[in-house]
C-alpha cells in the first residue's frame, strides 16, 4: 500500500521548543511561482513576550560562557547545516534563486562567525595609558537580548547575517523572520535545536514583521534592536519606541559583520591599583 505523506507543520522556536502560535492562527506561504509550499506559524504579540522572556532567562549562561565555547557551538551549527545542505537548498530554491550559492555562503558565514568569538575582545577592547599607579584596560561584553528584524528578500542568508553576530558577541535573540520566505528560518531553528546552543539563545518567530515588531522595539527587557528588515515607513516609529528603553539600536542594513558585532557589545573599563 502507498504510505500518506507525512506533511511538515512549520511553528515557531521558542526556548529551544517548537510552539505553535499562542493565538492559533497561521498563514500560506508561497513559492515564486505562487505554488503553495506550507502554512507557517503566524506569531503574536503574546508569543513576542514568550521569546523575550525565554531569551532573557538564557542570557546569564550564554554571555557567561567562554568564548572559545561560543565559538565550538557556532562551529557546531555549521557543522549540521552542512549535513542538511540538500534540505536548505530546497527550501531556498522555491523562493529565490542562486540557493546553492547562497545556502553555501550561509554556512560559511556561521564558520566565519565561529571564529570571530574570542577574538572580538583583543579587537575592540584595549589596555589604556594613564598616569599614576594604576592598569587600566578596556574589554567588551554583550548588550543582552537583541530584537532581530531579519531582512524580507534573503530567507536564509540574510536571517544568517543578522542572527550570527548577536550569538558570537555572547547576546541572546529574538528574531522575526521574513514573512513572505519563513520556511528556511524554521528549518534553521531545527538546526539550532539539534546543535549544542542552549535553548532560548535564539528564538524564531514567523509572522508579520508590522504586527510583531512594534512589541519588540517597545519591550522593556529587549537591550538591542536590529531594523535591517524593518519596512520603511515603520523606521521612524520603532526607533521612538525603542528610545523609550533606551534600546540600542541598528539602522543601517548594510553594515558589515564587524561592525554588527560591535553594535552589540558594550565597553567595561576596569581600573586596577598596581603598587609600586
């Protein structure tokens, strides 16, 4: 007899489980050609919260971990993004072209992350001259939880370029994944469950970036907020929302790795009394 097709459900990744939406509700996704692919888990505001909150909890271990830790689990995920490479190809190729480039630049982009972990602090932080019987150095540390708008056009890639440098700076994330190209980010999650990164490290939400991310912007537990994928004419208003926090904030979607790391750390200066 012929087997029934077993049909994936896409929910959401929260604290390292897969929930489907508080409010129940999902929405069609779409191929380029206008083929349904699936229905996706349509997040809400209530589900926003549960990111945070699940983010927040996980922040003390992730941030207080070693680097080169950091660095093992990101090497981690791109280890098992390797062994799905096919699977990721698949899901990219029914929404825009060029999927294997970009599912390969993907891995190598967590790799290039990977790396980056403990060398961060020998770039940005410093030891610095003063006078008098002191050592005084400077080192950076994590910002804390991160909002991430992933950008709309770029399902994997793209969420790649804005998660990997909030979990190399040693952040927690809550990210919003593009709405009209969700599969590939909840193929991620799967990734980033069956890797060694802690749950709730990063959290995915499918949904509308114009219905989830005003509640991002505004929550008060959220220390950054990235608007690479925010629509423009919502800009204005959740960098308002955001100044109320006073949420960091990154509103340039062409910057580079480096300086997305940057934007997520914090400088410490340490005095200490050196005796003569």
């Amino acid at each position: 007899m012929d087997r029934l097709r077993v049909a994936k459900t896409y929910k959401l990744y929260v604290g390292g489980a897969f929930p489907r939406s508080e409010s129940g509700r999902s929405y069609p996704v779409r191929a380029a050609d206008g083929t349904l692919l699936a229905h996706a888990a349509l997040a809400s505001r209530k589900d926003v919260r549960d990111a945070v909150s699940a983010a927040r909890a996980a922040l003390p271990g992730w941030s207080g971990a070693t680097a080169y830790n950091r660095g093992q689990v990101l090497y981690r995920v791109a280890e098992v993004m390797e062994g799905r490479r096919a699977q990721f190809v698949a899901q990219v190729a029914a929404v825009e072209p060029d999927a294997e480039a970009a599912v390969d630049a993907a891995i190598d982009r967590w790799v290039w992350y990977a790396g980056w972990t403990d060398k961060i602090a020998t770039v940005l932080g410093s030891v610095n001259p003063v006078a008098g019987p002191f050592v005084n150095f400077s080192t950076p540390v994590p910002t804390g939880v991160v909002g991430v708008l992933a950008p709309p056009a770029s399902s994997l890639l793209g969420l790649v370029d804005v998660l990997a440098p909030v979990l190399a700076t040693g952040c927690t994330a809550v990210v919003v994944a593009s709405t009209d190209r969700p599969l590939p980010a909840v193929e991620l999650a799967e990734v980033l469950a069956t890797s060694d990164v802690p749950p709730g490290v990063a959290n995915l939400l499918t949904g509308r970036v114009t219905e989830l991310a005003p509640w991002l912007a505004a929550h008060a537990e959220v220390a950054g907020l990235d608007l690479t994928g925010a629509p423009d004419e919502l800009r204005a208003d959740l960098e308002r929302a955001a100044a109320e926090t006073v949420t960091r904030v990154l509103a340039r979607p062409d910057a580079s790795g480096l300086d997305r790391m940057r934007a997520w750390t914090e400088i410490r200066t340490v005095w200490h009394p050196v005796g003569r």
